[in-house]
C-alpha cells in the first residue's frame, strides 16, 4: 500500500481491516498538531459510529510504535502529541476462526 505524504501541518491516519470497512478509505489527513487523546473524537466527528464498532477494540501505533490510548489521555498535559508528518495506523483486532466455522 502506497500512501502519499501528508499536506504540509498534516499526518496520515491509516486504516486495516474493519477500520477499512467502516470508512471505506485507506488512509485520511488529519490536522497537526492534536493531541493522542483527542483524536477518537476527531475520527468519530467524520464518521459516526466508528468510536464504539472500530476504535474501542482496535490498537494504535504512532510512527511503528503501539500506544496505549487509555493511558496516554491520563497523562499530565494530555500525553502524546500526534505531530505533522506522523504516521498514525488504527489496528483493529484479528478475527480468527476455528476448523468448521463459518464465514
């Protein structure tokens, strides 16, 4: 997958999986700087709904590197600040099946 680089005071938010589905996109653009803990909210505003069917069971990396979003928003100041040029992957969980389930 190839994605191209943000617009200038912008990072990518990429999507996998129901993530995909759900936005029917592969990535977006986001403004920056936000703050970690505020973006679920940003995400939500463009697609409602996603916050309690993606997000809240999903991972999220930040450059490669997994966060804990719960205790990123707990920090003092806000926690993580998402900057322009980060790339941003919302990861949802495998759904995995056993011999003779169906699809």
């Amino acid at each position: 997958m190839s994605v191209p680089k943000p617009p200038p005071g912008h990072f990518t938010l990429l999507y996998f999986a129901s993530a995909t589905s759900f936005t029917r996109r592969s990535h977006d653009f986001f403004p920056a700087p936000v703050l970690l803990s505020q973006l679920y909210n940003a995400v939500e505003k463009k697609y409602p709904g996603i916050q309690e069917k993606v997000l809240s069971s999903s991972a999220l990396t930040v450059n490669l590197d997994y966060v804990d979003v719960e205790e990123e928003s707990q920090k003092d100041e806000g926690g993580l600040v998402i900057q322009a040029g980060d790339e941003v992957a919302v990861i949802p969980p495998a759904v995995f099946y056993t011999a003779g389930s169906s699809l």
